[in-house]
C-alpha cells in the first residue's frame, strides 16, 4: 500500500498524523486507537482517521512518508555534493550520508521527533517492519548508497557477509538514534549539537570497523 503523497494531505490529516505521532511515543504503535488519534487532533468526528487514510495502517504508512521526506531529501543534497567533489567517497563518508541526517532530527524543535520511537517500535514487529522497509526501498539515495558500500565491501568479504552487515547496520541506526532520543527527552543525555555531534561521529568510525571487520573461517561462502 503506497502512502498519500504530502501535497494531498491536508491540514486535517497532517493534525491526525501528528497526534498518532505523539500517541504512539507515549502508548505504543499498537496501543493506539483511531478513536484516541482523531480526539487529541481535534476532530469531532471519531471516524476521521479511516475518512483521511482509509485505515489506521495507511496513517502510520503516510506519517512514516511524510516525516521521512525531508530525511530523504537532504540525503539527496549531500549524496549528489559528495559525488560532485573530486575525491572518491569513502566508506566513512557513505556511511555518515545514512547516518546524518536521521539523527539530525534529534535536534529538531521539542514535539517533532516522536517519529525516531515510532521507527524503532517499527523494527521490532515484523508487520509494521514491512511498512516501514517498502518505505525505505522507494528512497533511491538509500538504495544507491548501499550499493556503493556493498561494492567496496565485496573486495574483500563475501556478498552474504555484506548483506548481513548492511542490514544489521541499517536496524542499528534507527535503534542508536531513537535510543539517543529517549534519553535527551529524559534529560540524561546533553542535546548540544557539540555533544550530539561527537556521538554521531563516533557512531559513523565505530560502524565503518564494524563492517570491515575479518569474518571468521566459518562465515558463509568461506
């Protein structure tokens, strides 16, 4: 099922999207009623969610769209500027376009990234792993990147090897970031952008050794 594209929805909806948002921080993405979402968002009428999407999935899958487009969009802008420059990318540079501007978005105004918890509650339950996975395969920019890195990291490990590591990298991220998150809105973590700064490239090194890192003789295609 293919999200409502952003410039159809209105403001409405976009009040719909934000208060599942917000109920699914708190409640849990399957903890929540449409009843509850079209209540906080102000709609009188208790059916709104299935009147604007259709269904409670097809919100989540919109939500998921509509806060991911500008993620995507400035990947975009750094992916084409770091093809542009005359030196070959990196690993550490392709890995830090995955990273970046995910976990830019932990310095984004109080109330508008309840999206990195809802995108780790996603990994964790294989349906809504579905949903936001089709997600992820419609954004070009990612795909291209990993295909960048698996290519650099075929030269020395087996492909099986590098899917794995791609994908378990992939998880890590929404994970570390959403983790990184919590704790800032618990006041446990200092939400600078020197500090936040530092954990991310730190993130990005530590992620780079990890999929370079030797296989062990019984890895597969060994």
């Amino acid at each position: 099922m293919q999200a409502t594209p952003e410039r159809q929805i209105g403001t409405g909806a976009i009040a719909l999207m934000e208060a599942a948002e917000q109920l699914i921080g708190e409640k849990g993405i399957d903890g929540v009623s449409s009843r509850e979402i079209a209540r906080l968002a102000g709609h009188k009428n208790h059916s709104a969610v299935n009147y604007n999407f259709g269904s409670y999935e097809a919100l989540v899958e919109a939500l998921i769209e509509h806060r991911s487009a500008p993620i995507s969009q400035q990947r975009k802008e750094l992916f084409a500027a770091l093809l542009a420059a005359p030196a070959v990318p990196s690993l550490e540079d392709l890995v830090g376009l995955m990273v970046r501007p995910m976990a830019a978005q932990l310095l984004a105004p109080e109330g508008q990234h309840h999206f990195l918890n809802l995108l780790s509650q996603l990994l964790t339950r294989d349906h809504w792993q579905q949903v936001f996975l089709e997600n992820r395969r419609r954004d070009n920019t990612l795909q291209r990147i990993g295909e960048l890195i698996e290519s650099r990291l075929q030269q020395q490990l087996p492909a099986t090897v590098c899917q794995e590591r791609l994908q378990r990298l992939g998880s890590q991220i929404v994970h570390c970031v959403a983790e990184w998150d919590r704790r800032v809105r618990a006041s446990t973590l200092e939400a600078t952008p020197e500090a936040l700064n530092w954990r991310i490239e730190d993130f990005i090194v530590c992620s780079v050794a990890a999929l370079t890192a030797p296989t062990r003789p019984t890895s597969p295609e060994q």
